[in-house]
C-alpha cells in the first residue's frame, strides 16, 4: 500500500492504481479509504473501463450502507452483467425496495448468467425473499431448484438446513447437514458448517456435544478465527464459571488470527461479557473499552463497557455520573430493543 500510494502521489491520475488501492484497502476494514479510492478509480476510468469501475465502486457503497446511491451507480451501466445486475437487486432489497429487488433478481438470473453455480446463488436470494411475504413452503420450492443445479450453491444448503432448525423439521436438517458433510474440508465453509452444526446439537440440549464437534474442527484448521469464537459462544452458555474463562482464552484466539478478518469489536466484547461472568472484572474493562476506540459508533460495545462498570460500582471511581452518561450516548446510537429494555432496568 505505500508504493501504491507513492506511486499516485506521482500520478494521481491513475485508475487501475486507484482501484488496486481500493482493494487493499477494503481488505484491510477502511471504509473511508476504500470509498475515496474506488470512487476516484471510477471517476477517472476510461470509457472501455467505466461499468467495471462503476460497479466495483457500487459494490463497495453498498457494503457500507450508501445504498441509494449504490442503486444509482448500478442503474447507470451501459452493459449489465451477472455482478451489475445481482449488486442491483442486493443494493435494492437493502434499500427496502423489495418487489423492485425481486424483479431484478429475476433478470439476472434469466437473462445476465448461464452458469448453474450462479443460477444456484440467485435462486438462494429469491428464496430468503419468497420466506419473507410467502412463507416457509415457497421459499423451500426454491431451495430445492437451486440444490439440484450443479454444482449446487453451499449457500442453498446452508438455507435448507436453517430452515429445518427454524421449523423443527429435524428430517430435513439431518438430510441436510449429511450433504454439508464434504464442506467442513472447504475454508471457505467450514465457518457456516460449524455454525450450523453447533445449532443442530444446541436445539437438542447437547451442549457438551457441539463443543466437542467444534473443537474437532479446530483440531483440522486451528487458525481459523471463526471456529474459535463459535467454540468461545458455545462455552458461554454453559453458564459455568470456568467455562467463562475459557471462553475469553478462546475469544482471544480468535482475536490474534482475525484481527484484519472479522468484527473486531464483537470479539472484543465477547472477550469482555467472560472476562465479567467470570470475575475478572479489570480485563472486563480493559477489553471493553478497545471495542468502543475501535468502533465508538456502536451501542452493544458501550453496553459492555457498562455492564462491567455495574460489576465495579462500589468502586470509588465509578461514579453514577458516568454509567448514566453512558446510557444517554447509547440511547442516541439507535440500541436494539432488546439492549433497550436492559437499559431501562438498569437503576443506580
């Protein structure tokens, strides 16, 4: 990135520098950077160039929630493709623009792909989108089409199998999860496969059980951030204290191979809520307090760095001035409901 950056300063109008800058940049979590490249790569694209850049730009305004100006950009390329046409209908539908965003799913898959993998993707969006204002039925006559394609989205699978958790159909889920058997071998799965099988034992009661098939997948891939934090979650809910200090140990792993992969601070926070459940209140803090540097804007870190405060009231310098504070700064970051309700009950 800085021969990159050496590299415009001496030329600043360089597209392709721009866009490869943005790349690095999106990969590292900058949002801020990567908009500011990818939209000077666009602005100073050539004209043979321009949807490429147009829709890359449009990707990434999308991802980081400008999506009204994503629908724009989107709207504006003079030869729709596969990822111009399925950028649209994400962008849309994220918009809240849902029988628009159908339409455009429906194009592209009829007209923009003649790839089945793809095929298989799209149908797997439309069927999220039929579960919504149809029901479990229609979306599991799409799950199904997209399953038959070959080779079949990892992504239907993953939906089918939801879908069998969300309405007890164990049968299904069962069925399921044999299919997602080979993909525990595929990086780029095995974080939705340990997920997912993890829930398949947790809505049975066995607890112990979807530790233990977590940590044999850890055992194949030990650098795999995600497998850590599903095994950190899972050892969470036994609500026992050395398990909460596991937990931290096992948030922690997960924070030291995925620092530039994963939601940082939802790491952080979960290093923190253990930490906290298992008296060590000091790293409670600590750990609080590096998720809201990171990401000041959101209400679950703050909520974290409150609820260790509570744990410390007595202490001197906790003063009810500023755990009242708090909650006022999250009241105005939009909390969940649920993070509402808790505030409410919270009396010093």
């Amino acid at each position: 990135m800085y021969i990159l950056n050496g590299d415009l300063e001496k030329n600043p109008n360089d597209a392709c520098a721009w866009n490869m800058l943005g790349i690095l940049r999106e990969r590292l979590g900058l949002k801020d950077g990567t908009l500011e490249a990818y939209r000077n790569s666009y602005r100073l694209s050539e004209k043979e160039y321009r949807d490429l850049a147009r829709v890359n730009y449009g990707r990434v305004l999308s991802k980081f929630g400008k999506y009204p100006q994503a629908i724009d950009l989107f709207q504006e390329v003079q030869k729709a493709t596969f990822n111009s046409g399925s950028g649209l209908a994400l962008a849309l539908f994220k918009n809240g623009q849902h029988e628009e965003s159908y339409n455009a799913y429906e194009q592209a898959l009829h007209w923009l792909t003649q790839e089945q993998s793809s095929q298989s993707d799209l149908l797997v969006a439309l069927a999220s989108m039929a579960y919504m204002f149809q029901g479990a039925d229609a979306a599991k006559t799409l799950l199904f089409q997209s399953i038959q394609l070959k080779p079949p989205s990892p992504w239907s699978l993953y939906a089918t199998l939801s879908l069998g958790l969300l309405h007890n159909d164990t049968k299904l889920a069962r069925l399921v999860l044999n299919e997602l058997e080979p993909f525990k071998d595929n990086k780029d799965c095995l974080k939705h496969y340990a997920n997912l099988l993890s829930y398949v034992y947790l809505l049975q009661g066995k607890h112990n059980k979807a530790v233990i098939e977590v940590s044999k997948l850890i055992q194949r891939c030990p650098d795999n951030p995600s497998l850590w934090l599903t095994l950190s979650i899972l050892l969470l809910r036994h609500q026992q204290v050395t398990k909460y200090m596991s937990a931290a140990k096992c948030a922690g792993v997960a924070m030291l191979f995925g620092q530039t992969k994963m939601d940082v601070t939802k790491v952080l926070c979960l290093i923190a809520l253990a930490s906290s459940f298992s008296n060590n209140d000091k790293q409670a803090i600590v750990s609080a307090q590096k998720a809201v540097h990171c990401y000041p804007n959101n209400a679950e870190g703050w909520a974290v760095l409150l609820s260790a405060l509570i744990n410390l009231k007595e202490d001197a310098w906790v003063s009810k001035a500023l755990m009242q504070s708090i909650i006022e700064h999250i009241d105005k970051l939009n909390p969940s409901g649920l993070l509402s309700a808790w505030l409410r009950k919270q009396i010093f």
